[in-house]
C-alpha cells in the first residue's frame, strides 16, 4: 500500500476509481475543528462562515515592469499561499512532507517526464529554449492525451517547480530577457488551455490558480498567446528560437480563443502552417520545388554492347530463333497427321479411270513364243531375295510394286538403312535398271504418330525413309532422274493398325515402276 499512496503527478494514475481520503493542505480549520472539512472557508465561532479573501499571486519574473525574478519574496509581505501557491519549492516541498507523512499524499521524489522530453531535447540542441522546456512540453502533450487526474493540486505543485527549473535553465543560456519572459508566458498560456479542457481541469483548482494567474497576472491567455505570435513575427530573424516554441505549442494542443470559433480548427491549421512555412524559410530548408526528387537520375547511354559482347547477343538471338522455329514446327506437325489423313481421304483415291465406249478392237495377233514380261524379268532376278521374305513383287495393271519390309530394315524412329538390307537395295536396283519407266518410292508407316525433333510426324518419318532408299538405290541406275519420293505415312495400310502383326505388315517401303510397254 505504500507504492500504491506515493503518488506521481507526472504520471498516469494506475487506479482511477479509488477513493482516497486525506487531509486537505494549505487550509486553516475553524476554532472549534471541525471546519476542517471545509475547504478554503473559516467557521467563526458563531457557526457562521466567511469566504477566505482571494490568495494573492506569487511575484513572477515576467510581469509587465520586468521585475526580476525572485523565488522567494519577502516575508513581511509573503501572502498566505494556498496550496503552495507562491511559494518557494523548499517550503512547499517541506509542507507535502509534512502533511503527506512520508510516503502518503503527494510527496515522493520527482517523476521522470518520460522519452519525449529526452527525445525533444536531444533534437533542439541548436535551439536552448526547446531544450530548456522540453520536460514541460511532454508532460503538455501526456495531460492532453490523459482521460482522468486523481489529485490535480498535487500536479499543479509539481508543474510551479518544473517552471522554476525552466527559469534555472534558460538563465544559463544566452537568451534575451524578452524571449524568456514570452516563452515563459506561452508555455504557461499552453498548459493552462490544455489542463482546462480536460475532463478533470476545469472543475479543479486550475480554474481559479492557472499558471497565467500565478506568474503573469492574468486570468486568460488565449488572446494574448497570439499577439506574442503575431510580434515575434514581425522579426523571425531575431525571434525564431521563440517562434519554434511557439510552434510546437501549437502542435502539442494550444488553441485558445480560436476553440469556441465556427472555422476555429482551420483558423488554427493556417496559422500553424505559416508559422512552420516561416520557420523553414528562416532555417533556409523549404524546398524551392514542390516535388524535390521529380527529375530521374542522370545517367548516361550505355548500350547493351557495353555489357555484353556482340557473339553473346548473336548467339543468344539465333538460340532463340530456333527454339522459336522447332516450337512453331512441333506445334505445326502435331495437327498434321489428321489433316493429312483427311486430304488422303479426299476423292478420287487410286488412278483416275475414264470409262467409254470404244470399237472393239481388232483381235490381236497371236503373241510370239516365249515372250517374257517385265514383271517376270524383275521377279526372276529377285527370287533368292523373294524367297527370303525380304521383298515380294506385286504386278498391277500399269505398274509393278516391289515391296520391301521394314523389319529389320530401319530403326524405331531413324531413316537409316541397315547393312543387310543396303545389299537388297542394290540389287533391286540392278533389276530396274533395264526396265523403261518412271519409279516411284514411297514410304509407309502405322498408325501410331511420332514426335521427335527431326520427325515431328508420320509423314516426315515416312518421307524421310524413302529419301534414305532413293539415296541407296540411285548409284545403281543409269538414269537417277527417273526416281522420285513420296511419303504416305499412315494414309495407304494394307493390314488392321490394331494388332502388332498389321502394324508391322503396314511399315513398308514400295519401289514402283510404272509400265511403259513389255
């Protein structure tokens, strides 16, 4: 309980719905006891009671002849403070010790003002006026924020003796008696405006002994605080450590006469504003521009050349360009099958036949014996190979097919003749050779597509094989000329795609020659 009675006017109150009970300071009880409960009257003994001439204030260092400050004045004429008003901080210090019994009351040592104060006096180094009221400046800005005070003569006390440690203060510095006295009468205008509009202030003694009373002589400062504001303006040169405190009075809560105005609010922002604009102009940093950092940054050309060689460029463009290629080409090729598929699927299919009506021809003369057939010549030379299985012969009306098979005669997926089958070539080229006729190759594959880099499909794979057996088969003709290529892929099967004995029936290639007489 003795933490909880040593009372911290600087500070907020942990317990706000307590009821403390103890003897009221600074007043005189009647002759029979028990007017002591009558604050600030006196009970004559006839029971009627007289009002207690209002205190006097205490001299002040500032009042209108310049009086010099005295903390203690004579005692012939010392008035009867109430409640320390007045008096000098030993007596009153001396007094709350005796009423509060040590640890009661409103004794105890000074309270830290907090981190604001440090933090305002560490930023106006340059300014001592600041720095001087730096721990009245937060304790200001603390009261405005705080909702309740449970003991507002005990703070008043302690803010007379913050004041007098501010006059300690400013008097070491080389300050003008004309800006103390005005920043004393602002600083003390601001907490007055500010306790007395709290929910607490107005209704305490506040009212009636405010700092502008006490020091200054005057019930209200509100009017006045901006005709000090208005003459130091008149000279920011000489006044700006003054207009700076000014300043931030206006910032932390002053509002005096302009708090009951209709525009009072805006009235204050404009003049808080000008009075910042005039600071920064006479501290010389208000930006000329109205967006100081609008240009870019002066950089000079540098290009890419200078950061990379010209190969790497090249090469990374020529990179890019074939991926760019083999993209489009796969994504190209992936539809192809189908749309192959459906053109192969367009009439007419096989050789155009024209029908009509002829004379009958002459019959013809008896052939002469032993006359042997082109399909006869090429399947005599090519029987070993036939009777392999490697190749079959196949004779149509206008051409003969020589088929060879694909197993074995190319890898999955390549266009690559294997040895073996580059013999049989060579001599299905060797049995064309003394025929008439244009040869055709063409390449057959299933039904299952194919997506590689080189064979994006069936057609490129198909095409590609009978480019490898045009090449083999070229060296072995008189005329190579009479070759030419076709791939069929998956358009022309001769056996059912979907077994594995029909799609390996279906990978083929024919080498077709076209009848041009026996």
């Amino acid at each position: 309980m003795a933490d909880d009675d040593n009372l911290d006017p600087f500070s907020e109150p942990g317990d706000i719905d307590r009821t403390v009970i103890r003897p009221t300071p600074g007043r005189r009880g009647g002759g029979n006891g028990g007017a002591a409960g009558n604050r600030g009257q006196t009970v004559p003994p006839g029971g009627r009671s007289s009002t207690r001439p209002p205190p006097q204030r205490a001299a002040s260092p500032f009042d209108d002849e310049g009086a010099a400050y005295s903390t203690t004045p004579p005692r012939d004429e010392r008035p009867t403070p109430s409640r320390g008003r007045g008096m000098p901080r030993e007596e009153r210090e001396a007094r709350r010790s005796s009423q509060g019994g040590g640890n009661g009351g409103g004794g105890g040592a000074d309270a830290p003002v907090g981190d604001i104060a440090a933090a305002l006096a560490e930023r106006s180094k340059h300014n001592p006026i600041v720095a001087a009221a730096a721990p009245l400046l937060s304790l200001i800005a603390r009261l405005r924020l705080g909702g309740t005070h449970r003991d507002p003569e005990a703070l008043r006390d302690r803010v007379m003796d913050e004041f007098e440690g501010f006059n300690r203060r400013l008097k070491k510095t080389d300050v003008p008696e004309d800006q103390h006295r005005t920043a004393h009468y602002v600083l003390s205008a601001t907490m007055d405006d500010v306790v007395l509009n709290t929910p607490w202030g107005s209704g305490s003694i506040w009212a009636r002994e405010g700092m502008t009373v006490n020091f200054h002589g005057e019930a209200y400062g509100g009017k006045r605080f901006f005709n000090l504001l208005k003459r130091m303006s008149d000279n920011p040169g000489r006044n700006g450590r003054v207009l700076e405190l000014i300043y931030l009075c206006l910032s932390i809560g002053f509002e005096g006469e302009m708090r009951v105005l209709d525009r009072g609010r805006s009235e204050h922002r404009r003049t808080r504003d000008g009075l910042y604009r005039l600071l920064a102009d006479i501290r010389g940093d208000l930006p000329e521009d109205l967006s100081p950092h609008w240009r870019g940054v002066e950089a000079g050309h540098r290009p890419i050349s200078a950061l990379l060689p010209v190969w790497v460029i090249a090469s990374a463009t020529a990179a890019l360009l074939v991926l760019l290629y083999l993209g489009f080409a796969w994504w190209l090729n992936a539809d192809s099958d189908d749309l192959y598929a459906a053109y192969a699927g367009l009439p007419p299919q096989g050789a155009i036949v024209i029908e009509y009506e002829a004379p009958p021809p002459p019959p013809p003369p008896p052939p002469p014996e032993n006359v042997v057939t082109q399909a006869e010549r090429v399947t005599g030379f090519l029987q070993p190979e036939i009777d392999e299985g490697l190749v079959s012969v196949l004779e149509g009306p206008q051409s003969i097919t020589v088929r060879l098979r694909a197993a074995g005669m190319f890898e999955s997926g390549s266009d690559t003749v294997s040895d073996r089958f580059t013999e049989v070539i060579r001599r299905v080229g060797l049995a064309l050779n003394d025929e008439p006729g244009t040869v055709v190759i063409e390449g057959h594959t299933d039904s299952i597509p194919i997506r590689t880099v080189r064979f994006p499909s069936n057609f490129d794979l198909s095409l590609g094989r009978a480019k490898a057996v045009q090449a083999k088969i070229a060296p072995y003709l008189d005329d190579p000329s009479r070759l030419t290529v076709e791939g069929k892929a998956a358009t022309e099967p001769i056996a059912d795609n979907g077994t594995a004995d029909g799609r390996e029936a279906n990978r083929r290639t024919d080498i077709i020659l076209v009848k041009q007489g026996q």
